[in-house]
C-alpha cells in the first residue's frame, strides 16, 4: 500500500471505517459486525425527546449515537462504518480461504491469499526487523550529487514513496476522451500544506509532535539521538519548503487551477535544477510531448528548495519517506510509534486496529478488485444492479423535470444542462472490465517485497494509459467499497455493491426510506455534474463554459447562500466551516435530496400510503436521509477534517440540508420561525 493512498484513506475518514495505522498486538474479536437487519430503519431509533422541528438530527440520530460509542480503535463511527465493517469480515472470509495452500486454487486466490498470509505473519516481519529497507538506503547513501536525485526519485516512486512530487496520468480536462501525463504536488508528511504554516496554539504544537515524531523513527533505524533530532529538523524544513508552494484543499477544488496544460520544455523552464527527462525515461512513461502540471508554482518552489539544501539533507528526506510509505509491513516498534502519531495525535484514536482488519484493508487497496469478483458473486449479483438502477433511472427523470422547471436559468442553459444529464453514464455495483493483475508477482512470506511489487504494478497500469484513449470501464476502487461518486472529467456515476445494502438500500424498506436514503445519495451524485466544480464540465467531460453570462451571474448567487449557511456552523469548539471547501458537496446534498423527494412523489402516483408505525412517507423520507448519516467523531478528528474535508459534519449534512425544503416544514408542522426552517433558504436545484 503506498502511502499516497493511505493519504486519501485519511480523507475519506466520513465514509470509511479503516483506522490508517495498526500495530502487531493481538485484541479480542468482540462480537462481530451488525447484521443487515440490524441497521435497518426502526422507528425504535427515534429520540422522541427531541421536537424534530427543533433539532431534525438528534431526533432521527440522538438515541443511536448514545447506544454507538467510538470503538477504542476508531476516530468516528457512523452508519456507513457499521456497513462497511460487514464488508469487512465478507473479504476476511474470501482472504482466509485463499490463503489456505491447495490445488486448484486460480492465479487470484493464489495472489490474494498468499498476500494476505504474508500479512499476517508477524513472527516473519517481526524477524526481519528494519532489514528489507537497508537496499533503499544503501541506495540512497551512494548518491554522488543532487544531479542523481531524478534516478533515485523514479526508483522510490515505483515502489510507492510519496517523495517531492506525485507522477501519474489523467483524462485531459479540454479533450476528456484522452489520457495525458499529470503532474502533482507531494512529498508531504503532513496530512495537508495548511498543516505547515498555521499559526494558532495547536497547529504549532501538532507540528512540534510531528518533528518529535520524525525523530523517534531515526532513533528507530538506530541514529543517536543527537543525529536523529537534526535529521528530523531537516525532515520539517524541507517539507515546508515544499508546501509553500502548494495549493490548499479548498484551491484544488476549482478545475481551472488545476489545469496547466504544458509542454516538457515549459516545463523544464520552471525548474531547470531537476532533470525532467531522465525522471520520465527512467519511471517507464511513454514518450509524450505535453503534460498537465496541476501547480506550476510548487514545480517552481521544487528548484528553490532543492537548490538551499544540501545532498545530504535530501539523503535524510528521502531516507524518511522511504520509512514513512513502508511502515505498514515494519515491525511492530516502528507501526506503534506510526499509530502515536497519525492515528493518536492526529485523529484521536485511542487503540490500535486488529492485525487482520489491518491486513484487510492493504489487501482490498493493493488486489481489491481480485476480492472483489468473488466479493460481488456473495453479495450483490445481476439482480441486484438492475433494482439499483431503476432507482438510478427515476431520480435521473426527477432532475431532468428539476432543470426544466428552474425559474432562474434560461432556455440556452438548459437545453446544454439536459444534453449533459443524458449523456451521464452509471456504473452499478461492480467493473464490466476487472482489473488484470497476471503480471503482479505475489510471493508468500514476503510481505514488504508484496507491498513495494503491488506499488509497483499500480504505477505501471497508471503509466501506461498515457497517450491513449480513456477507458471509462475502470473503477476508482473496488466494489466492496462504501462509499459513491461522480467524475466530472468523465460525466459518470459510480455506485459500488458495498453501498447498495441497509441502511442505505433495504429491499424490505418502503419507498420513503430507500429514497431519502440511496435515492438521495444518488441524486446526491447526479447533482455533483451540476455543483460549483461539476457545472464547469460538459457533457463530454471537457472543461467548457455552457452557461451564458446571466446564468452563470445567478447561479453563483445561490451557491454563495449554500457557502454562507454552511460557513455559519461550528465543526468543534471555536471552528467554522469552510463553506467554500464543502460547497460542492453541500450544493449535492440539497439537489440529491430534493430530486429524491419529487422522485418519491412521482412512485407514489399521487396515493398517500398508509402510515408505518405512526409516521407517513413523507416524514419517513426525510428519516431515511438522516438515518444514514447518524455519526460520531473524536474532537482530534473533527478538527482535522475542517480543514480537509469538503464534506459537512452529519449534523450539518442533515439540518442544514432540510431546513432549506418547505416540504420538511410541511411534513413535521413545523411553525415558520422553528430551527429547522431557514427563514433565507438556499435553493440551486
């Protein structure tokens, strides 16, 4: 598992369950996942102490976050964690069967299962100590100039270093249909570039635990202490150097700062300290003549920083990173000090993951799509792709009758905004094309060697797209996965088996609960064409301004209500949202949820269906919405997120969200001045 992609575990910390960091320490099992019929909506939830109309989400959520304290190895525990923990023990029981040595296993048992095996063998990990990185650093102490770092940079991104910059490929953002070389800011230690340079009392100190951190690796690969201080200073100085010249998270939201469509020797020109051709060459990237450079400032900033520092302070850099993206097959010493820090400090962790979740989780990122063949056969099925896609088909009707009816939006914008809804693609459940992984060796007993090979693989697969068409039948991650999403650079949907499950998808659930919950999040999905970053996209998925001047002026009238309400609520203690970083999915919420409703009404065909349980559809739509996001986080998380999450906090997902659609008020009587009833309600789509 390369550390890049234990960076965008930790962003995706609202929808997933997996704590980044582990340790070799045997923990009791505990009494296991809840079963489906055990997250299903009951109105048994409901803190009928709490007037809904005051406070929406601790009436539908009050009573499950008191039953449903953070487990001790978790930083946040929600419904999708309880969901996602069931998938969990489907992949310990698909791993454990393959692991077993036998004839007739296939080439992917073979792989998964001797992966996983390796994994798990902590005497053989335990026994090996810090040897397997000694070839790294040998390497790295042979440097003979800073003109060397390009070779030795390809040699440590291959096997999963995060180390100066990311290199990959893209979809071109002004001709979708293509694949191009792409250019990224990295080589950070820190879960951002704001994490360096914020000046409040608990920025400051994170930063000092962080350089306490660094420092305590060294003493671990064995440096004095006098040595291991020093190195962890230069760890910070460089870093900082780095991050002065990258964007935060709320700038990487807006595609046009994003796009930088270059050439090699416009690139060369930014930084002519660094050998760009030898890197391309040696990394194994097809020949091409241009490239996006997503931040030409921090290419820039590279040659500042490479030329102030020493040979042998980039040989301490580059020592660290080579640490820092292998600790998750080190021994337990080096996982423990690791857990301290990025699980503990940052996210407030209190205990440590079992082993073999752990090994799960690095066997779905590096094979996730050889588990999930057999995955899907267990769970999901033809069946259960065409039920979701009805659904799909009904909130895609439901926004198309949306747009049409907009009174701010004239007739131009809305003809290209329907051309775009009907050219998105769906893609349910699981890849029509799995991913080939013949040429991955995995060899049992070798745990680090797995992880720096399946590093490896996935950097070539990536590479090798370069220059060629785009292929929309591959899959951001596997299926077993939950969580959703929409690519504006490739206009499609994606809606994985793992999420189409209780209590997001019940097939024994009324239509109210399965549409305030996966029907919303679809239309959640659906909006995201149609958001602040999405709107700039055509239907093609080219980066395209479709709207005509007025449109557009009103357009970001309303998403600016959207920014302004959610900016106003506290995440924790003295901080705001960031309404700007979380105005895409905010602008999602609000869409998804009100062309959920009106495709709920259209199911409904005008017939009032008796009330369950005392509550009609209508009420019992807007709480299939907030049963889905009923949550708890660590303060230490919570914190964390504000600055990296461009999603909203479940409370805010949820009251926010309804008290923006009279047809709540009208549901719950609400009075006109009550909580829940945004007296300037924001309103996009």
């Amino acid at each position: 598992m390369s550390l890049k992609n234990l960076v965008i575990l930790i962003l995706s910390l609202a929808l997933s369950p997996t704590a980044l960091f582990a340790q070799n320490e045997k923990q009791p099992e505990g009494a296991g996942p809840k079963s489906a019929a055990a997250t299903r909506f009951s109105v048994d939830m409901l803190d009928k102490s709490v007037d809904p109309c005051n406070d929406f989400y601790m009436y539908a959520c009050g009573k499950w976050k008191t039953q449903n304290p953070i487990p001790a190895d978790r930083s946040s525990w929600g419904r999708f964690n309880e969901l996602a923990e069931r998938g969990e023990y489907i992949s310990r029981d698909i791993l454990e069967k393959a692991a077993v040595e036998r004839a007739g296993r296939t080439a992917n048992e073979q792989k998964i299962g001797d992966y996983y095996a390796s994994c798990m063998d902590e005497s053989a990990i335990e026994k090996l100590g810090a040897k397997p990185l000694l070839p790294d650093f040998e390497k790295i102490a042979a440097l003979g100039s800073k003109k060397d770092l390009p070779r030795e940079i390809v040699r440590l991104h291959r096997e999963g270093a995060d180390v100066l910059f990311g290199f990959s490929s893209s979809s071109d953002f002004k001709d979708a249909s293509q694949m191009i070389a792409e250019l990224d800011q990295g080589g950070l230690g820190l879960p951002d570039r704001d994490y360096y340079f914020k000046d409040d009392a608990k920025s400051v100190e994170l930063r000092e635990k962080y350089v306490a951190h660094v420092q305590k690796m060294f003493a671990l690969l064995g440096d004095d202490p006098a040595r291991a201080a020093a190195e962890a200073k230069v760890v910070m100085e460089i870093e900082t150097g780095l991050a002065k010249g990258a964007l935060d998270q709320t700038s990487r939201r807006d595609p046009q700062k994003i796009y930088h469509k270059l050439t090699n020797q416009e690139l060369t020109a930014l930084n002519k300290s660094f050998d760009w051709n030898a890197y391309f060459e040696g990394v194994g990237a097809p020949k091409f003549a241009s490239l996006n450079v997503v931040e030409p400032e921090f290419v820039k900033q590279m040659q500042t920083v490479i030329e102030s520092h020493s040979l042998d302070d980039w040989k301490v850099y580059l020592r660290w990173h080579v640490v820092l993206a292998s600790v998750a097959v080190l021994p337990s010493a080096f996982v423990n000090e690791n857990f301290e820090f990025f699980s503990k400090t940052l996210m407030g962790t209190k205990e440590l993951r079992p082993r073999w979740k752990r090994c799960v989780t690095y066997a779905d990122d590096d094979l996730g799509e050889a588990i999930g063949q057999i995955y899907v056969q267990q769970t999901f099925g033809a069946e259960g792709k065409e039920r979701t896609l009805a659904m799909v088909n009904a909130i895609e009707k439901s926004l198309g009758e949306d747009i049409k009816s907009l009174p701010w939006m004239g007739e131009d914008t809305k003809k290209q905004a329907l051309v775009k809804l009907a050219a998105i693609s769906n893609r349910i459940g699981y890849p029509d094309k799995w991913r080939d992984y013949s040429t991955l060796k995995i060899v049992r007993g070798d745990a680090f060697g797995n992880s720096q090979r399946s590093n490896q693989h996935d950097l070539e697969r990536r590479l090798n797209k370069i220059g060629k068409p785009l292929d929309k039948r591959d899959w951001p991650y596997p299926p077993m996965t939950v969580n959703a999403s929409y690519n504006p650079n490739q206009n499609n949907i994606t809606f994985p088996a793992g999420i189409l499950q209780p209590p997001f998808y019940d097939n024994q659930a009324d239509d109210a609960i399965n549409f305030g919950g996966i029907g919303a999040v679809i239309g959640h999905e659906l909006t995201h064409g149609f958001d602040d970053e999405g709107s700039q996209f055509d239907a093609e998925g080219n980066l395209r301004d479709w709207w005509t001047a007025d449109d557009k002026k009103k357009f970001e009238e309303r998403t600016a209500c959207v920014r302004d309400q959610y900016g106003s609520f506290t995440a924790i203690d003295d901080l705001k949202l960031n309404g700007k970083l979380t105005l895409g999915e905010n602008t999602a919420d609000n869409g998804g949820m009100r062309v959920a409703y009106m495709a709920l009404l259209s199911t409904l065909a005008g017939k009032e269906p008796a009330p369950i349980d005392g509550l009609t559809a209508k009420q019992r739509f807007f709480l299939g919405w907030a049963n889905v996001w009923c949550q708890n986080r660590t303060e230490a998380l919570s914190r964390m997120l504000v600055t990296l999450d461009p999603h909203s906090p479940a409370p805010a997902r949820v009251n926010a969200t309804i008290s923006n659609m009279p047809e709540f008020r009208e549901a719950y009587h609400c009075a006109a001045n009550a909580p829940m009833v945004n007296q300037n309600a924001c309103r996009v789509w």
